[in-house]
C-alpha cells in the first residue's frame, strides 16, 4: 500500500504537465532536461534554417544582426524561454533600452483602441479585422501577426483554433510559395515561414491540435512543400500519438472551488477505488464580503477500506505521525496535502500472516510438498525495495495548522475508533511559502522561476528536510 | 466387490426375506401411525392421496427386502468419517500416467434383482412426476404446493438415503442416482430435496451418534420434518445491515444448497451455557435452501476450543438445531432466476439454546462434518441432468421432425443434426461417468471417489447448460416464451453450475487433490532430480528423448485379453497415450512450480479438464465395451457415441497438455492476465470508444 501510494505521488506530481503541451513540449524540439537525441537533430536542422532566416531576414528588413545568433542559442539550448508556457519563437519586443522613448510595437494601437473595453474573443477579432481593414496591402502582416500572438493570452484565446486560423488567414495567398525548383531548395520567404511556424509553436504549446482548415490555409501561403507545412505535419502525427499519453488525465478546466480541487487532488494521489472521501469540514467565511478572511477552511480526507483495516491493526503502543504539508501540482495550481502514517514496524515484531488450516470448504489452499518452484520458473526479478511505513489517510486542507488537522483526526475517528487510543504525534513542516520556494540543493538547479509546470522533485525535498525543522511532537 | 471373475455384484443379498417380513409389519404400522398427520389436505384428493400412498407403501415393501444389506450399510455407517481413502483411487493414479484398471474396468452391474427392484420403484416415481406435478404452476408461484410435497413424502423420497432401520428406503447410491434421473423433471423439487437430505440430514447419517440419529431421522426420512444446510454467512461489509445481503456472494460461494466455502469468514458463535448443557446459537446464515420450510438445521458455527498445550482457539462445530428451540427465524424467500419453487431464503438465529448433546461429530470437528457432506452428494447431479436431458432431446427431435423450413424438415439440416448429436453425446458421457461413480461408491469399504464425483458433476453441469442452450436454438421462438418448458429448463440448469460448489472450485479441488497425491509419491525422485541424482536424470532424459521420438504406449487395455473390446480399441489406445503424456506433464509441472502450483490456477484449470476428459473416456470405453459384450441393443450407436467422443477428447486433451509445455504458444496466460489486470486497474472497459477520434 505504502509503495503505491509513494508511485501515485511520484505520478501526481508528474501530471501537473498537461500531456498534451508536454507533448508539445517535445515535438517542438525545446528539449526539457532530459530531451531526446531525435529531437535534437531536428532541431538543429530547424535552428539552422533559423539562421538562415535569421540572415535573410537581416539583410532584408534591416533588422539588428545581432539578433540572430542569440535566437539560435536560445533555441540550442534549454533556456528559459523555452520552459516559459509562451512561445519560444514569438521573439519579445524590443527592449526599452533600445529607442530613445518608450517604442511601441508596430500596430501596438490596434490593441489599445479601447482600454476600458473588456478583454475577450470578441475584440481581439475586431482589431484582427482592424488590421485587415487599415492595411489593405497587409503591409507589415508579420509583426502584427507576432504581436497577436503575444496578446492571445491577454485576451484569453490562446486555445481557440478558430482565432489562430485567422491570424493564418492574414498572410497574403499564393505569394510565397516556391515557384522553382531552387526557391524550393532554398527557403523561400524565411521571414514569413518562421511566423507562420510560430503560429503552429503557440497553437503546440496550447495543446491546439490544427484541423483541415489550417493545412487549406497553410498550403495556400506557403505551398505543400515548407516548413510550415513540415511543422504541421509533425504535428498532426504526434499530437494524436500523445494526447492520450498521460495515464493520471486532469479535466482541461480545473474546478474552481477550493473543496473540489481537493476533492480531485484526493482522488489522483489515492489509487483505491475504493476509496471514499470524507468532508470533514466545510468552508465557511466571517463576513461574506471578504473571501479571504476564512472562518473555517475546508477540511477534506481520504481513506480506503484497506487502509482502515490496516489502522485497526495498528498496535496502539506505537504513535502515528500526521505529516506534511506536502505539495501536489494540479495543472498550474499547488495544493498541500497531509498524511496521516506509521513507521516501518522493526523485522523481529511482524507477523507472518499464516494460512489457517481450516479455511476452505472446497480444496487445499496449499499443497503439502515439500519442493519449491525450480528455478527456471521463477521469473520475479529480484529487486530491492526500499520499504515505507504504511500511510493510513491523507487530507486536504484550507489551513496548515495543528487546530484544523487536528479537527480531521477527530473526524477520522468516527470510523477508526482505534484511532482514540493511539498517540498522534503532529510533524509540521515549515510555512508553505518555505514549500513553494525551490529548496536548495536539488540535482537539478532551477533555471527559472518555476511556473507551475517543472516542479516534481519539490516533495521529495518537502520530505527530505531534517527531523529538527519539525515542530515539536504533541499528543493529541 | 466379490472376488475377481465376478467382476462387479454390488452386494450379495440372501435370506432377506425373514428379516423382511419383521421389518414390513414394524413399517406398517409406522406408516398406520403417520396416517392421521396426513389427513387435513381436504377430502377431494383423499383417494388419490390413498393410491399414491399405497403406492409408497409398495416402495418401501421392496425396499424392505434389502434390509440385510442395510444393516451392513448401518454397521459401516458407525466408522468415523471416511477421510482415508480405501485404495487406489483411479482418479489419482491418472495423475501418475497410470490407469488403475480393477476400478473401473468391467462397467459396474447391478444384479437382475437389483434392476427389477429399481425398476418398481421407478415406475410410480416416474407416473407421479408426470401426471401429477406441474413444474410450470411451480415455477410460476414460486412454491411447491403442498399436495405435491404430501405426494412426495408417501413416496418416501424423503429418505432416499436414509437407512432402513430410521424409516428411509436405504437406497445404494446406484439407486439414489436412477431416481434422481425421475425427479430431476422438476428441477425446484430435485433442489428441494437435494437440500434436505443430500446435505440437510447427510450430516446425521454421516457424523451423528445413534442417539441422534434414532431421534432425528425417521420423521426426516418421513418427510415430517424437512432439513436445511446452514453454511454461508454473509460477506462481513454486509453484517452490520442484515439484510439484503451482497450479491458479490454469488461469484464464491454456492447457493441454493446453502453453503460458502471460506470457512474463516464464520462468524456464528455458539457459547456455552452455564451449567454447561446448552449451546447458546447466534448469528445469521443466508442462501438457505429450504430455510423457510426446515424444523431440522445442520448448523455450522464457531465454538472456543481449548487447545492441548492451553490456547484458545476458535473452530467450528455443527450442531442439529430444532426450530422449536426458540430463536429460529428465517427472512422472506429470495426471488430467484431459476428453480423458483424452491425456497431459498435468511435464517437467523438468536440465542438459541441447543442441548449439548445435539452437537453434530466432536466440537471443534465442524470442518471435517461440512467437508464430507459437501464432497459426499456430488455424483447424483449426472444422472439428474442425464434424465433431464433425455426428455429434452425427445421433445426437440419431435419438432426438428415436424418443422418444415425451406421445404425441409429442420431435421435434414446439418447444423441441426450437429446439435443433436452434441446432445446425445454429452448425455451418453455423463450417464457412464456417473453410474460409474455411483458403481464405485457402491463397492464396500467406502472408497474415496470425491474427485471423480466433482468431476462428474463438473462436466454435467457445463454439459447441461450447453445441451440446453443448443435444443434453445433449434426451437427457436418457442424456445424462449414462457408458453413452453424449455425456458424454464435453461433457467433451471444455471444455477448447476454454481450450487454444490461452482465449478471454478471444483477445478480447483480436482486438480489440487491429484497434485497433492501425485506430488508425494514423486517427492523422492523429484529430490533426486534436483539434487542431480546421475541415474535419475539420464533415465529422465532417456525417457524424454524416447517420448519425442514418439512411443507407443500400452497399458493392456486393447489386445486379446484387453479390458475394451476391440470396436472400442483404437479410443483406448487414444486414451492410454493420453494419460501417459498427462502423467508425464504432471511430473513436469510439479518440478516446474512445486507447491506455488496451488496459485497457478490456469495451469490448474487445465489440468483439471484434462483429467475429466480422461474421466469421461475411460468411463464411455468400459460403457461400450460392457454393452458390446453383453449385446444390448443399440450397442452400436453406443460405439459409435464412445469412439466420438474419445477422438474429440483426445485432440483437447492434446491441446490441453501442449498448453502446458514451457514456453507454449498456444498459451495466453500472460496476456489474459494482463489484460484483466488492466480492466480490473480502472474497473471498467477501458477501450476508448471506436467513434472516438483525437482531432
């Protein structure tokens, strides 16, 4: 029991990786940690390419030549652009620094046309329309398409295929496909190719699977045989190979409300079925005006039947340790869980479970031989295992404190009563913001600020802080 | 068994008759006795009333005339339970590639006497079965009405069992399993009194003391009172709420007749009282078959026992307990797919008192009494599903005769004829498998034959239920409105295989038995094997490499001398060459696994077919070849019906073995557990669904 709860932990902690965009992940090449050679080769092929059109584009438009070198390497390497959930290839604006005043990005205005406007599909359509309408000869088509790119998250379209088909649909038809055979050696409008890979990247990275509309438009723009086209064909292979890919599925939406959150988390760390969740607690606030002033936090426990048993074995003489907090990423939301566990009982004191020898009616439960399985049959590995004490309940709380999981043990007594004889000692770890910080000293040092996405060693690390840091043990 | 040439007289009977007569007034005026009890039915069926008790009267006149065996049948009786098994039983050696020939080799024969005495008492049986009980108005209401349960009971089947001296007929097994061919016409009433004395009064005839059996068993074997078996507890998630119980009960343990098989999950008590006379009873058993009707329980529960070294221990022990002890109550009858007439339902005991000396074998031996009850009934089920199958075979021939389809009669189809052939066969099999075991039963000395008796009821459930569902599919339409029997019939025969232990753990006991025996005589040359004995292991490899090379086995059934006669020969030599390769794999199989064998249960399943094909040839070869030699009619269809199914058995059991082979590629195991593992993992089909799509 303990060692698959410790695997679901391990596989919770994974899954706050939305399967889809960590697939994406890999597909585009931005290797994470432990990236494939495969990729890799793809993606110098592709950061080649890059500068290639980093050098066309260059002497084309004038832009800085510095520019480019620094893209490559950013792609090369696992930079923090590319752990950022934004586009890697969407290349930021440039930095104030750069112009005298503050600059703005080209068509910057289209966006701006009514700050007090809300924020929603509706307009950000309108200044897609604007631009067509202002721009009869899509003059500058590429930086507006960049800079929509960059606003799709404000405007929270960033996972609407309809909108990015739109911005697709902005470049000009049938202008930049390779009409030779040397344009098609070459890459042909590279400015213009990059933009519309960057459009498939950030539809990649949102986990937007491209439908028969995207390869209508893309063939159109840049004809049958280009990058873009390359791009979304990979996409379509191995969108669909791993969209199903994650074994723990989260709802795309995570609930709102904090008990259901729990509830969800509850149920992805316990891998019972069996198993029932308790609300021991319901949230309650002081005044209904100030949502964070809570009352009484919402209390959450699960327990399965095998797990109630195992406590109702449980040699009273020996205390049992509510620990935690622990932390649990849920897509981009952490919660903290606590668990309720015993220590290892020391080798000498376990019982060999004896088959009794009156038991079955019907035929013997074992053979009286006295040859064992040869080896030749034996087809178990021989593995060492590190074994855990057993975990008896976990819980979710709104708050940390001794008061609130001490209301959850008393709430687990109603089903456990051997629960009241045995001592439960309280090991609290430290604030939860000490949680959320990266603790120092993992393999592997962070490169960004985390964003909710790369944070699987973090409870291990929870767990692996010294005995000192524990508040003092209380009996209950 | 008298001697060797005589082969097989089941019992000598002589000077019978003076003892006869004793015995017939001491009925008589039993019977005068028991009269008035019977009377408050109603006048309008006083006469038939008087005619089917002049008939049960006749019955139990012939079965007098076999008193003198009876009591021989009686002093045997008073052995302790039989757990050592008398000789060589030749289930087991099958185990070790050998056929023990004297066991079942010539077919057990019962004496002209015997036969016309068994032939008296079918006659009535049968005339009562089909003029005066309606199966449909029983299965329909739910109930045996109460003039068919009179009827019955002047029949004195009752008391089949039970021996003469208590009031019963006293029947050997070979007469119990031609009877149960009669009454199987109703598959409510054979459940029903299959309960009461197959396992209900079992108990007392096997275990029970002459005090208790003097007091108990002649109003049993009366009918006066009737008995319940009370085994099965419910699941314990289920016992803080009494009622309904779980229906997850249903996988393990077996119903109707009442009993599970985890013997640890018993949670009845019985403690005793102060002044150490009575037992005080609590607790609640479920799936009673006859529980609402029963005055007389055989009841498990779990008593503390002091060990010899001073421990306390919990074991089980029976007890009798009488309704009148107070305490007695019982639910409300379970509504069942089939054998509806039978009343299945919770009986629940509250602190009632049982007298000391109602305890059933010795306190603490309650395993031991439940264990042989369950293992002593098995047999009778072939030749229960054997008569049910004939009269089904002769109703669907006459419609495949008299429907046309396409200008032919269904009868000139070849997937028709297919089916009927099917039929007879599996009947003709299960037939000889189970007047083969009630012949073995019958021998003296009590032999061991639980494993050929689970087999036979293995193979006759699963037969009865194919047979069924096929004659279903000839009838088409009719087959499934409620207007004709044969829906009912498929009903009735579901629950074979799930009563009296389901099948999946009878396997398991078939297999595991032989193993156990066969894995204790080959213990020392196993121990040499692995210790590298050179002589063993170059005989070993010796005997492998002349089996690949392909032996010709003979074990002296075929020949000039033979055991089979020479029409049936070919199958025996199809049978030998199998049991010698099926011992070969047993040796195999045991050095592979050892005792981790007992958790290899798809190995175990397989040996366990392997072993009942086996059965079933041996049985239909010594069948054949007996009616051969003594010409009796249609012989040659019987050949033609052994020879069949031999060849089928063989290529199965070819297969069956090349299963078990290491590394075999006809075996799924692996992939069949994994893939219910996977299933079992989500609870559910986890396949996404075929329409789905992933963009």
């Amino acid at each position: 029991m303990t060692r698959k709860f410790s695997e679901q932990h391990g596989g919770a902690q994974r899954q706050d990786r939305p399967g889809l965009e960590y697939a994406a992940r890999r597909v585009s090449g931005c290797p994470s940690s432990r990236g494939m050679s495969g990729v890799r080769a793809i993606l110098l092929t592709r950061s080649l390419s890059r500068g290639w059109g980093g050098i066309c584009r260059a002497t084309l438009s004038g832009t800085p030549f510095s520019q480019v070198p620094s893209q490559i390497l950013r792609s090369l390497h696992c930079s923090a652009a590319a752990r950022n959930s934004d586009s890697s290839l969407v290349p930021h604006p440039p930095e104030p620094p750069r112009g005298p005043a503050k600059a703005l990005a080209p068509h910057e205005e289209l966006f701006r046309q009514a700050p007090e406007a809300v924020r929603d599909k509706a307009s950000f359509l309108q200044a897609v329309q604007n631009f067509a309408q202002h721009n009869v000869h899509k003059r500058g088509h590429v930086d507006f398409i960049y800079l929509a790119l960059r606003k799709m998250r404000e405007y929270g379209v960033e996972r609407d295929l309809a909108v990015y088909n739109l911005l697709l649909d902005i470049f000009p038809k049938e202008v930049f496909r390779p009409r030779n055979i040397f344009q098609r050696m070459f890459v042909h409008y590279p400015r213009q190719q990059e933009c519309g890979i960057a459009v498939l990247e950030q539809m990649e990275n949102h986990g937007v699977m491209p439908n028969k509309e995207t390869e209508f438009l893309l063939i159109q723009i840049f004809g049958r045989r280009s990058y873009p086209m390359l791009k979304f064909v990979r996409m379509k292979l191995w969108f669909s190979r791993f969209k199903n890919i994650n074994p723990f599925p989260l709802p795309r939406d995570l609930p709102q409300d904090p008990v259901d959150l729990a509830r969800l988390g509850l149920q992805h760390i316990e891998p019972n079925l069996s198993a029932k969740v308790t609300i021991y607690q319901m949230p309650s606030f002081k005044d209904s005006t100030d949502s964070s002033d809570l009352a009484k936090p919402h209390i959450l426990g699960i327990q399965s039947p095998d797990q109630q048993a195992a406590l109702a074995r449980h040699d009273p003489a020996r205390p049992i340790f509510v620990e935690g907090p622990f932390s649990l990423w849920l897509r981009d939301k952490c919660i903290y869980y606590h668990i309720l566990r015993a220590d290892l009982l020391p080798l000498e004191e376990r019982k060999v479970e004896e088959i009794p020898e009156e038991w079955n009616l019907y035929y013997p439960m074992q053979l009286d031989l006295d040859y064992e399985r040869s080896r030749w049959d034996d087809y178990e590995f021989d593995i060492d295992e590190v074994e855990e004490g057993p975990v008896f309940a976990i819980c979710m709380a709104g708050a940390h404190d001794q008061a609130t999981l001490a209301k959850w043990i008393q709430g687990l007594q109603e089903t456990n009563p051997t629960l009241a004889q045995i001592p439960v000692v309280f090991r609290q770890g430290g604030s939860i913001g000490e949680v959320l910080a990266p603790s120092p000293g993992l393999e592997e040092p962070p490169l960004s600020p985390p964003e909710g996405q790369e944070e699987e060693e973090e409870s291990d690390g929870n767990r692996a802080r010294d005995e000192s840091e524990w508040s003092k043990g209380q009996r209950l | 068994r008298s001697g060797g040439e005589g082969g097989w007289v089941l019992r000598k009977r002589n000077a019978a008759s003076g003892v006869g007569t004793g015995e017939w007034r001491h009925r008589a005026a039993r019977a005068k006795l028991a009269r008035p009890r019977a009377e408050p039915g109603g006048g309008a069926c006083g006469l038939r009333r008087l005619r089917m008790s002049g008939g049960g009267l006749f019955l139990r006149a012939a079965a007098v005339a076999r008193s003198w065996r009876a009591l021989v049948a009686f002093t045997a009786s008073r052995r302790p339970l039989r757990t050592s098994p008398r000789g060589r039983a030749f289930a087991k050696e099958l185990f070790l590639g050998k056929i023990e020939k004297k066991e079942v080799f010539p077919f057990p024969e019962v004496s002209q006497d015997e036969l016309n005495e068994i032939n008296q008492f079918v006659g009535p049986v049968e005339k009562f079965f089909t003029e005066e009980v309606d199966s449909r108005k029983i299965d329909r209401d739910g109930k045996i009405p109460n003039e068919t349960l009179e009827g019955l009971k002047s029949l004195g089947l009752f008391g089949m069992q039970v021996p003469e001296e208590y009031g019963g007929l006293g029947l050997s097994n070979t007469m119990y399993a031609r009877l149960g061919e009669i009454i199987s016409l109703d598959g409510s009433i054979t459940v029903m009194l299959a309960a009461h004395q197959a396992i209900g009064l079992k108990g007392i005839i096997l275990a029970g003391n002459e005090k208790q059996k003097a007091k108990y068993l002649p109003r049993l074997a009366s009918g006066e009172h009737i008995a319940a078996f009370c085994l099965t507890e419910p699941a314990r998630s289920a016992r803080a709420r009494p009622s309904p119980p779980i229906p997850t009960i249903l996988s393990s343990a077996h119903i109707c007749l009442g009993s599970g098989s985890d013997a640890a999950s018993i949670s009845t008590r019985a403690t005793l009282s102060e002044d150490k006379q009575h037992y005080i009873l609590n607790g609640s058993k479920v799936w009673i078959t006859n529980g609402g009707l029963a005055n007389i329980f055989t009841v498990f529960a779990k008593t503390k026992i002091e060990d010899s070294d001073g421990s306390v221990k919990d074991k089980i022990t029976a007890f009798i307990v009488e309704r009148d002890f107070g305490g007695v109550t019982n639910g409300k009858p379970e509504d069942k797919l089939g054998i509806r007439g039978s009343n299945t339902c919770e009986v629940h005991f509250e602190n009632t008192r049982v007298p000391v000396e109602n305890v059933l074998g010795e306190v603490g031996g309650g395993f031991k009494v439940a264990m042989n009850i369950l293992n002593s009934g098995r047999f009778s089920m072939g030749t229960a599903v054997a008569g049910m199958l004939k009269k089904l075979i002769g109703m669907t021939a006459e419609h495949a005769c008299t429907r046309k389809q396409f200008s032919k009669k269904l009868s000139e189809f070849g997937l028709i004829q297919e089916k009927f052939a099917l039929m007879a066969q599996k009947t003709y099999v299960m037939e000889s498998m189970a007047y083969l075991t009630a012949g073995m039963l019958d021998q003296p000395g009590f032999p061991d034959c639980s494993i050929e008796a689970a087999m036979v009821k293995v193979f006759s459930s699963e037969a009865a239920w194919q047979c069924v569902s096929e004659a279903l599919q000839i009838l088409g339409g009719s087959g499934y409105v409620k207007d004709y029997p044969y829906e009912r019939m498929l009903r009735d025969a579901r629950i074979l295989l799930i009563f009296e232990g389901t099948n999946e753990i009878l396997r398991m006991y078939i297999a595991l038995t032989g193993l156990q025996h066969a894995g204790r005589i080959l213990t020392a040359r196993v121990n040499e094997l692995k210790r590298g004995n050179v002589t063993t292991v170059m005989e070993t490899v010796g005997q492998r490499l002349r089996d690949t090379l392909g032996r010709r086995v003979d074990m002296g059934l075929t020949g000039t001398l033979g055991a089979v006669h020479p029409s049936v020969g070919d199958s025996a030599n199809k049978l030998e060459e199998n049991v010698y390769y099926f011992g070969r794999t047993v040796e195999t199989l045991l050095l592979r696994f050892g005792k981790t064998i007992a958790e290899e249960q798809m190995v175990l399943k397989r040996v366990a077919n392997t072993l009942i094909n086996l059965y079933g040839m041996t049985a239909v070869l010594s069948r054949a070849s007996r009616s051969i030699r003594i010409g009796l009619r249609n012989h040659d269809h019987e050949v033609l019906l052994a020879n069949t199914f031999c060849t089928e058995a063989y290529y199965q059991n070819l297969f069956t073995l090349s299963q078990l082979d290491k590394y075999a590629p006809e075996n799924l195991d692996e992939q069949v557990k994994k893939v219910s593992q996977q299933v079992l993992e989500k609870r559910a089909y986890i396949c996404a669904h075929p329409l789905d799509r992933t963009s």
